[in-house]
C-alpha cells in the first residue's frame, strides 16, 4: 500500500491590522498527515486522528474535506486512509486546521503526482477551514502551505498569495492561555466583529498594514512590528480573552516590539528582533495570565518553511 507523509506548520493570521489577509508561518508547532492508497476502488475515505479530539469522519474533519475535493476534483476513485498526527492545538489561534489541511493537500499532491500550481495548493488546502469557521479563508492555510509571511489577495475574483521571506532577525513568543475554548470558536470569534467602522479606523490599519509588509520587503523586523496595530478587530475582541490588556503590557514593558491576538485567539503573540528577551517575554505574558486566573503555555519560535513531504 503505497503512502505519503507531509507536515505542516503552525501559524498566526491578521498580525493585527491584517485581517483575513496576513499569514505567517512558525516553526512552534506543526501537524503530520500520512494518506495511505488502499486496494479498494471505491472512493471511500477513512480518517484517524492521534489525540482524539478532532472529528474522525472526513465530512467534518479538515484533513479529510480537503481530501474529499482534491479527489474528486482530479477523478481520483482509490480507496484512502488519512492519519493525523496532531501537533498544532485545535481552537486556540495558531492555525491547526490550517496545518492538517496543508498537510493533507501537500501529501495527496505527492501521492498522484498532482500536477498542481502553489496557488492551487493553498486553494484546495483552504478547503479545509470551513471545518473550523465555517467558510473558507487563506491566512493561515497560505502561511502553512508556503510558509515565511503571505498576503492573500483576490484578484477579479481569483485568489492570489504573495509569499515575503520574513526579516532574518524576527522572534516570536506565542502564549497560549489554559482556557476552554468553544467548539466553532472562529465562527463565534467572526460574529464580534462590527459590520461598519469609522473611516480614520480604517485609514490607521492600512497604514499599518502596508508598513508591516514593507518591514517584510525590507528585512526590517523593527519596522515590521510598528505596523502591528489594530483599531478594528482587537478592540472587538479583546473581551474574549481574560487578562487581554495586562498580557500585552507585560510582554512590552519586558522588551517586545509589538503584540496581537494570534489569528482568532485566545493566544497572543509578541513580536521580538532577535531572541535574546524571548524568556522575559515569555514570563511576562504568564504574569500578565496569571493575574487573570489562567495558566498558560508559553512557545519561542522564528518563521517557519511551509508544508513539505518527509
């Protein structure tokens, strides 16, 4: 039975000002899918997750819906088994149905020998996320799939990705708070966010926006974190993640160039140059949990390659 093992990373989307637009790949974290052709003819496709706490069908599973596309897509009519090794915590904002699905595309690509474009990749990959939010988006996918820092953009209606190799000199610290986390947590994290916004809101975020992919396009990690700096999606959901406030000064006052709730949350992430306050950052944002009741886990980490066969 012939098989194929992809893995991929984890990820943080919006940076902030960037909504549904920015991705940036991690090495914290990643998933492994192995996606295994069996004899039968049938089209059936099984899946098997390693913690358990992900549906194992492949209808509601993000690794298996992008299957269930790309196969259909390229008459593909073998029977599958997909087994999900899961790294990335599901719910908390590093994007890990994101990296099962960028996964799942990048092992099924090399499986059959797909003919496919990086764009198409990331496409089907983003099949993926309607698991979790229930639509599909490419800020974490891209990220996974192509790793470094991506843009997705729609051009007359087509998807594109825009891939930027990250400053050499940027660190990250991901802290993840123990807190439960509702089941279809983007979709309740997407339905706080407000339906209009004042225009000088707006003109501060594509401002920030454009300097954070400048920073990028300079290797300027400095210049990269001013731009991280939200006046719309934050401040809508901040609420949702206790000690929100006290987090981020904490991790600033400790050396941190900026800090921002990581995709839909409830982790935040600090952005350094260089890792040298990495471990105060990393014991800030604990105190700043920890006054709000919660423990947390806190992750060192550098950009991250994208998704890749082993």
């Amino acid at each position: 039975m012939e098989s194929r093992t992809a893995v991929a990373p984890s990820s943080t989307a919006n940076l902030g000002p960037g909504y549904d637009v920015f991705g940036l790949a991690l090495d914290a974290l990643q998933d492994r899918v192995k996606i295994t052709k069996l004899k039968g003819k049938d089209g059936r496709i099984t899946i098997k997750m390693s913690d358990g706490s992900i549906p194992a069908r492949a209808e509601s599973n993000s690794a298996g819906l992008v299957v269930i596309k790309m196969v259909q897509d390229q008459g593909i009519k073998d029977d599958l088994h997909i087994d999900v090794k899961k790294g990335v915590p599901a719910g908390y904002g590093m994007g890990s149905s994101a990296a099962s699905a960028a996964a799942a595309a990048v092992a099924l690509k090399a499986l059959y020998r797909l003919k496919l474009g990086r764009d198409r990749l990331v496409e089907y990959a983003a099949e993926g996320e309607v698991a979790s939010a229930g639509a599909k988006h490419y800020d974490n996918v891209s990220a996974s799939v192509l790793g470094g820092f991506v843009v997705s953009s729609m051009v007359d209606g087509t998807p594109r990705f825009i891939r930027i190799e990250p400053p050499r000199d940027l660190a990250m610290v991901v802290a993840v708070p123990a807190m439960p986390v509702p089941a279809k947590k983007t979709e309740v994290a997407r339905s706080v966010l407000p339906k209009e916004v004042p225009l000088e809101s707006a003109v501060q975020n594509v401002s920030g926006a454009s300097t954070i992919v400048a920073g990028c396009a300079l290797g300027d990690a400095e210049m990269m974190a001013s731009g991280i700096r939200d006046a719309i999606v934050e401040p809508a959901r901040k609420h949702l993640i206790p000690g929100y406030d006290g987090v981020k000064e904490n991790a600033i006052a400790a050396g941190a160039l900026a800090v921002a709730i990581s995709g839909a949350g409830p982790s935040m992430i600090s952005f350094l140059k260089g890792s040298k306050d990495a471990k105060k950052v990393a014991a800030a944002m604990t105190a700043g949990f920890k006054d709000a009741g919660l423990g947390c886990r806190t992750l060192a980490c550098r950009p991250s390659k994208g998704a890749h066969v082993v």
